[in-house]
C-alpha cells in the first residue's frame, strides 16, 4: 500500500536536479578512485622496494577492483530515486 504518493508529482527541475546530482555523484567517485590510486602508485614507487613495474602492476590491479566496486556500482543506479530497490 505504499504508492508514494506523499512526495508527489517529479517537476522537471527535480528531474534535473537528480540528474545533476547522479552527474556529480560519477565524478566525485572517478575523483575518488584516481587520486587514491596515483597517492598508492606513488607510495609503492617511492617508499618500497617494489619499484616501477611493480607498482604500476598492483596499482592497475586496484584499480580494476576499485572500478568495478565504486564506479560501475554507481553507473548501474536507476536514476529515478522512488525506483524500487534504490
């Protein structure tokens, strides 16, 4: 019996304020994931005996997993918010 009525009819500037707002939610995450993983290529390089190659291979790494657990996790939202499973 929830129909969501109470919250009602979606104007168009609540359509595009939601889509503003998934808009900045992309970019902050891509944000996120870049700079978190130049900060840990950098560490790896510098401070540890792994080097170059070394790191560059586990900072690709991580930002495979870093991908598909922040960013696409993201992508995949409905963009509508009274969707079902938001």
């Amino acid at each position: 019996m929830e129909d969501r009525s109470q919250f009602g009819a979606q104007t168009q500037a609540v359509v595009e304020h939601e889509r503003t707002y998934h808009a900045f939610s992309i970019l902050v995450r891509w944000s996120m994931l870049v700079i978190g993983n130049a900060i840990f290529w950098f560490t790896l390089w510098f401070a540890t005996p792994a080097g170059f190659l070394g790191s560059t291979i586990a900072s690709i790494a991580t930002f495979i997993i870093g991908y598909i657990f922040v960013v696409r996790h993201e992508e995949k939202q409905p963009l509508n918010v009274w969707v079902e499973g938001r």
